[in-house]
C-alpha cells in the first residue's frame, strides 16, 4: 500500500483490505496495521477488513477448535478491534460460503483450506459471533454503568455459584458451569466466610481444589469475608448485583423446616431482595446410591445404515426432499439492512437464472430499499374486506400457483388481518415451503417467542407479534445482519428507516443506545447458539460444552400472568439441553370462568413451543403440591420450573412455604425459582 501517496491525496476516508498483511521487508513500516494507524494519526479515517482467525490468541483457538492448521503469515494484536470507533460483523452461513468457493468467487489459493470444511466454517462462524457479542457486552456494560443502571441487562447470561469450602463445593462449580456453557454466559464463583474463624485444614484442601476447578474451567473465583452468618443473603445479592448476575447456583437447605421457620431461608431472603435474579437450587444425588454426581455427555446412536425404511418414514423422506428450503436474515432492530439484503440475494439468484419472485415486501417507504427491487416480479397482494375497508395481505394461493423457484416473503413475524386463511405469515410461509417452493425471509430478535421477556426486560416494551423459536430452528439457514448502533441511529436521523415526524419519538424510546446494544448482544449470542445446536446435528464438538444425560424439565404454573415467563424460561432449558419438557397446572377449584381464557394461552404458548400441555385436579389448595410432585416423580423429571412465591414472610410461616416444601420433596432434582422479573428500561 502507497501511504506517501494517500496521504498526499490527503482523502477523509479510506479503505484499506486485509489488516493482518505483513509489509515487505524493506517498506518503511513493519505491517498494515502500523500503515493504519499512521493514517489515523494523519487525521484520516479507515474502514477496514479482518478475519477472526486473523486476530492473535483467536488463531490458536480456531486451530484447537478446527483441528486445522491456520496457514497465515501475520497475526494482528487481539486488543486492535478495541482501537476502532465501530465493528461490524459480516455473518456468512457455511452454505453460502461453500457455494462461492464453488462458483470460483473465492481465491482457493489464498485461503486456508483445510478451515473450507462444512463443520470447520460452522466453527469459525460461532468464534466470530461471540467475540463480538463479547465485545458489544463491554459496551453495554460501560454504557449502564455511565448512566447509573444497575443489575443484569437481559442481553447476556452471568451464572454465580455460591460455594463453601465443603465435599459439595466442586460439585456446585461444576453444575455451574454447565449451565454457563449451554447459556452461552459468563461463569463467577464466590464464598462467603467468617473473617474471625480460621480455616480448618479440611476447609483450606477444599479451598485449594475450588480455586483450582474454577481456573481450569475458565470461571472467575472471588473469596468475601463475613461477620455473621444472617448476612450471607444480604452479601450474595449485593455481590450479584454488582456483577450483573442473571442466575445463582446453590446446594440444598441442610435446615429442618423448623430452623427455616425460626431463621428464616437463605432462598426466600434473595427472592425478596431482588426481582431480576433466578436461583437454580441443585439437586442433592449424593443422598441416592449408586447415582452418578456428575452426569456424563450424552451416547449417539448411529442408525443401521442396512434397515429398511417403513411406508410412513419413506413418505417421511419423499416430503423433505419435495419441500422448499427456509433462508432467514435477522437483525437486532428494524433497519439494519434486512430487506435490502434479502432483495440483493433473489435478484444475484435471478442472474444465475432462478426463477425468483417477491411474494411480500415493506419498504416502509425506504428509497435504496425500493431501488434494490431491480427486474424482479411481484405477486399483487390479495384484497380483504374488514370493517367497511379493504385491506392488503399476502396472495398464498397465487405464490403456489405461480410455482417459482424461491419467493421473497419480508416480515416473518406479522400478524395476518382478520378473515384471511391463516392468523400468523409464518403460517402461510409454511404451506408455501409444504408445496415445494423455497423462502427466504426476514425478521427481528425481538420476534423470537421465547426471547419475549428477554426484550421485555432489556426496552420496556411488550413485544405482540412472534414467531415460534422451531420455525428459525427448522430454516436451512439463519443470517445475521449486523451494524453498530451509532450506524443505525444515524440512519435514523437521515430518515432511512422510519418518517422525519417518528424519528424524535423513536430515538428517545425503542432507538435509545442502551437498547440497541443490548438488542445486537441478544442477536449475536442467538444466532451463535444457533450455529452451536447446528454444529451439534453434524455430531462435532462446541462451544458450548456437554449436555446432561436424559434431561426432562417440568414447569409448574399457575393461572397469574408470570405463568407464560415460566413457559419461556421451560423451553429455553429444554431446548439447550436437549430434553423433554412439560408444563403442567393443577385446578383446585371450580368452576374456572373468567381464567379460561389464561388457562387456553398457557396450553396454547405451550404447543406453540413444542412443549406438552398436563392439567390435573386436586380436591382441595393443599392437595395441589402432592399432585404436582407425583406428576414429575412420574415422568422422571431431572428440573423441576417454578416460579417466585408472592406470598408475605408471615403467610409463609402461617402456611408454608410452596418453593421450601418442593425443595424438600424433590431433592433428587434441581429446582429454578424464575424471578419475577421487572423491565429494564434503557
């Protein structure tokens, strides 16, 4: 690169490729990156290009993770991204990027090869995503911390195992940070200890060995002294707080029910103290002999490849190859570039001669979206009467008819009007994929079902329209669209998003900077988890860690509206752990009337997610508890989900506790008491 003649052009911005380039010997600096940055220091800005394995520290761990030897001559530092004003991550599916290397649009010669493997790409692809996502995290993080927020954000998950120098101790650090892994969080170990006593020498080996289990699984251990033994809730939720902490992890009450009654529950002290921290209270299987402490990742059963497919799975077959494939691009907020991305790919489709047509498309009156439109045909929208108007939705039927090779469908997640065939787009997105054509589509996280509280906490906002999780789950390929948030909000100003007169209301509510950030760390870290259960499907190691053997989570509601929290939490465990779930609720009076209609949402979200709905009867308030524990005893449930009792510390006392009754009966499982969250609104 010529920088005396940059310079000398003296340009505002420049693009410069391939940051990790290593200079010939004799040029005056040693590497591109040193050319960057003497341009920078000229007062001259740089956009510039980087891969993940191109960043030191990240190419030992693509090598590790790929086994694949990384063929490059230069690294740069891995502290470089922090030294620029904005990063914005390309996210490419391995398809895509098998079919460039295909189509000869990549330089086979000057890549890596070995890392050109289906499952090795899927690798790479995850890495970059939470780099990043880790990377937006601190921002976030100095962002709430500048503006006085405190607490967890509801971006990112933070698991705190809170430890004693006890036989039990390891296994607690253990189970944390198995849930950390399969969360995709951060993992923090703390004990609480008297300052006055000295530590026994048992206590000081057991010491010895936490410390060394937290280090070696990658935690952060943190000793905190104590003066009574009562303060050790008050201490817990002050140091969860501090550090962002979404879940503790604890070993089961030792105490009788009268010790609990007379000095109160460490548990119930937490929950009163704070309404944004959940509590996974593990299960004591040292009690049970013969049971494993620590569960075993789970056998593959290889299929006979000499069996002979019954009438029911070859159909099974015949309609997997006749169906259309689903493509989706996501985006943290509206404007990232979805639809104009989408637009691009059909008419780059249409040049290689693919029959493409637009089935459905907003442009919210975006002028460079429209222009993105080129040459491509569009199905006319269908005309439904409502209420003395006509209004516009998707033509299903005409999109089938006309039979194309792929149709374009923007906005996933919208509600249909009433009186067409079906309530939800994704509804119609699957009766086209169903007749053999193939989709690609857009959305937004804050769609996502189970991500709804999550959205809730981090804006404040309710979101109404939402596509089940399995519908992304079952997509070919999910993309991520990725900007900075400066980015986005600037495109706000310009009017490239929404009308000149919503651009004030806008930037002050949903486009705050402190939402936007969270939102993009919730995209990334999903869609990183997606790459992760996909790279699980092609049986390779992740990310993310081992799951626990034959898992099955039972989620106990009631009719209160936190019931659908519950719900979401249920399946967002079931599904990292691979496991069976159920949702179950006990009427103890008659008759239901006006919380029919609640009872019909739970069964009806349940379903929607891919849970299994069980309503049972119990004669009377006090006989609910029995059923509900006979019910998980019966489908061997290994979690039990409850949610944060509302009950006052006297009617406890008066008439017990639900969640300290559970966690005696139940102590072969873990139980996660949901808090009952509140929004965070920044």
């Amino acid at each position: 690169m010529d920088v005396a003649a940059i310079i000398a052009r003296d340009p505002e911005v420049v693009l410069v490729d391939g940051l990790a380039h290593r200079n010939r010997a004799n040029a005056p600096r040693q590497t591109r990156l040193d050319d960057v940055l003497h341009l920078l220091n000229r007062n001259i800005s740089v956009i510039t290009t980087v891969n993940i394995y191109e960043l030191a520290g990240m190419k030992e761990l693509a090598e590790r993770l790929t086994k694949a030897e990384v063929r490059i001559d230069q690294c740069v530092p891995e502290d470089t991204l922090s030294l620029a004003d904005e990063v914005k991550l390309l996210d490419v599916t391995p398809e895509s990027m098998l079919k460039r290397l295909e189509e000869g649009n990549i330089n086979a010669a000057k890549t890596p090869n070995p890392l050109f493997r289906r499952d090795n790409l899927h690798v790479l692809r995850e890495l970059a995503l939470r780099f990043v996502a880790n990377g937006v995290n601190e921002a976030l993080e100095d962002y709430r911390e500048k503006h006085g927020m405190v607490g967890a954000s509801g971006a990112t998950e933070r698991v705190l195992v809170s430890a004693q120098y006890h036989w039990n101790g390891s296994i607690l650090v253990r189970r944390g940070q198995q849930v950390a892994k399969r969360l995709g969080g951060e993992l923090l170990v703390v004990c609480f200890r008297s300052s006055i006593k000295k530590l026994t020498k048992e206590e000081a080996t057991f010491r010895r060995s936490i410390s060394k289990l937290v280090e070696k699984v990658g935690g952060v251990f943190e000793e905190r002294p104590l003066q009574r033994d009562t303060d050790v809730a008050n201490k817990l939720v002050a140091y969860a707080t501090e550090n962002n902490v979404t879940r503790i992890v604890m070993g089961q009450s030792k105490r009788t029910r009268w010790e609990e009654i007379w000095n109160g529950s460490i548990v119930h002290r937490i929950l009163r103290k704070t309404r944004n921290i959940d509590i996974l209270i593990v299960a004591d299987r040292s009690e049970r002999d013969g049971e494993r402490v620590l569960p075993t990742k789970r056998s593959v059963e290889k299929p006979n490849p000499y069996r002979r497919l019954s009438e029911e799975e070859v159909e099974q077959e015949i309609g997997k190859i006749r169906r259309g494939t689903l493509k989706v691009y996501v985006g943290a907020a509206p404007g990232v570039g979805k639809t104009y991305t989408m637009l691009r790919e059909g008419n780059e489709l249409a040049q290689k001669g693919i029959d493409v047509v637009i089935g459905l498309l907003e442009t919210h009156g975006r002028k460079e979206t429209l222009e993105q439109v080129g040459t491509l045909p569009t199905i006319a929208r269908k005309q439904i009467p409502y209420k003395n108007v006509v209004l516009e939705e998707m033509d299903t039927d005409a999109i089938v008819r006309r039979n194309p090779e792929v149709v374009l469908v923007d906005e996933l997640a919208h509600t249909n009007v009433p009186g067409s065939i079906n309530e939800k787009r994704h509804q119609d997105v699957e009766r086209i994929l169903a007749a053999g054509i193939s989709v690609i589509s857009t959305m937004n996280i804050q769609h996502m079902e189970s991500l709804n509280d999550s959205v809730e906490q981090i804006t404040g906002i309710r979101v109404r329209e939402t596509v089940p999780d399995h519908i992304l789950h079952q997509a070919q390929e999910v993309e991520l669209i990725d900007i900075s948030p400066k980015a986005l909000r600037q495109r706000m100003r310009e009017g490239n998003i929404y009308a000149f007169e919503k651009v004030e209301q806008s930037l002050n509510h949903f486009f705050k900077t402190g939402n936007l950030i969270a939102l993009r760390e919730l995209a990334l870290r999903e869609v990183a988890d997606d790459v992760d259960e996909r790279l699980e499907a092609w049986e390779r190691r992740t990310l993310r860690g081992p799951w626990r053997q034959q898992e099955v989570i039972f989620v106990c509601v009631n009719l209160r509206a936190d019931s659908e929290r519950l719900i979401r939490r249920g399946f967002r465990i079931a599904y990292r752990l691979k496991a069976k779930w159920y949702v179950a609720y006990v009427q103890d009076h008659e008759p239901l009337t006006a919380e029919e209609q609640q009872l019909e949402k739970l069964k009806k979200l349940t379903e929607r997610l891919g849970g299994t709905f069980e309503q049972g009867r119990a004669a009377s308030r006090r006989k609910v508890f029995t059923q509900l524990v006979s019910q998980m005893n019966a489908r061997q449930a290994t979690q039990a989900v409850i949610g944060q009792s509302a009950r006052t510390r006297w009617k406890e006392i008066r008439e017990g506790s639900v969640i300290l009754r559970l966690l005696r009966e139940v102590r072969h499982m873990d139980v996660l008491v949901v808090a009952d969250h509140t929004p965070d609104i920044g």
